[in-house]
C-alpha cells in the first residue's frame, strides 16, 4: 500500500507518520523532502520561497514516489508532491520571488503522474473537528496567517479540483484529523477499505 500525506504545516503530518509506522513497522517510512534536502540546500519558505526551493522539493517527492512503482509495496510519504504545488501559490500570490502562475501550472503533469503511483492520499486540513496547535521546533515556521492560507489552496486543490491534479485512477482521497489514536484508526480503515 502507498499512501502519501498531503496538508499545510503544523497539523500533526509527521506526528501521526511517525505514530503509524510504529503501530504498522512493515512499512517505508519516507522523510518529507525539506528533512531529506535541508543539510544540502538552502530552501526557503513561504513569500521568500523560490523556483529552485519548491521545485527541489518537487522532484524529489516525484522520484522517491516512482521507485515504489509496484503496489504491492507498503510505503508512507510524509508530504505529497500535490504539496508543492499549494505552497508554490502561497509564494504566487505575493509576488515577490520567481514563482508566478506560469510556474505552478508546470507543476501539474508531472503531479498527476506522480499521484499514479499513489493508492492512498490523506489529506491533513486545518478543522474545527480537531484544532491543532502551533508547535515551535525550530523547523516549522509559526505564522499562523500562513498555515490558514496554504490550508485554504488545499482545500480548493482537493475539495474543488483546483489545478485537476488527479490522475483518470486517482488515489483514495481520505481526510484525516483527531487525536492521535484516532487518526491512525482511520488510516487503518482506509486501509481495509481499500483492499
């Protein structure tokens, strides 16, 4: 089973990865791609982010989702590569870098041809359901007007089709919030829902 996570920041993503591959150790943890690259580039975030910051983080979510081409395999991605494109529109929407429209929309084929290779995606929203609350680990940036507004590009991106990112068999879409336990239930569920 391949699932990816997919959400704006400090919603409990990599948390609830880290919970789920210690109550299910058969599978792949793959580190999202800042954590993987963030010792070898400079990558920026939010209105400072560049082309070369997001499309690093791009492709390398593409690459490591191609090499698990088999569905047989049991995999968990933190992060997703239909998550750049939402912070690419966060950075868009400022004006002040190289990212503009032109830039995302080249993000769209090699998105959804990605997300082919993707059985299950879980989406991370921000939700009345389950507030999570800022965490300051020197990591993930802290403001919150940036966490609500990436947020609402995902929500337009999964819930309104924005961008058309899904491929002709997409993924399962499955909207994940809760408590910790809770989450990794419905992981589980979706899951067995699947098979």
């Amino acid at each position: 089973m391949r699932i990816a996570v997919s959400g704006t920041h400090s919603v409990g993503k990599s948390t609830m990865v880290n919970d789920f591959v210690q109550a299910f150790p058969n599978y792949i943890h793959e580190e999202e791609p800042y954590r993987a690259l963030r010792d070898y580039y400079n990558i920026k975030f939010g209105k400072e982010s560049t082309r070369f910051c997001n499309g690093l983080q791009l492709y390398y979510s593409i690459s490591r989702a191609k090499q698990y081409c088999a569905n047989t395999c049991d995999v968990i991605f933190d992060r997703c590569p239909v998550d750049y494109i939402a912070y690419s529109k966060y950075t868009a929407n400022y004006r002040e870098t190289d990212i503009d429209d032109t830039f995302i929309e080249s993000f769209v084929t090699p998105v959804k041809e990605a997300l082919s290779f993707i059985d299950i995606l879980l989406f991370v929203p921000i939700t009345e359901k389950h507030p999570v609350a800022f965490e300051e680990d020197g990591i993930r940036p802290t403001d919150r007007q940036y966490r609500i507004e990436v947020d609402d590009i995902f929500k337009k991106i999964y819930y309104e089709n924005a961008y058309d990112v899904m491929p002709p068999n997409p993924p399962k879409l499955v909207e994940i919030w809760g408590n910790r336990e809770e989450r990794i239930a419905k992981i589980n569920q979706a899951i067995l829902e699947f098979l």
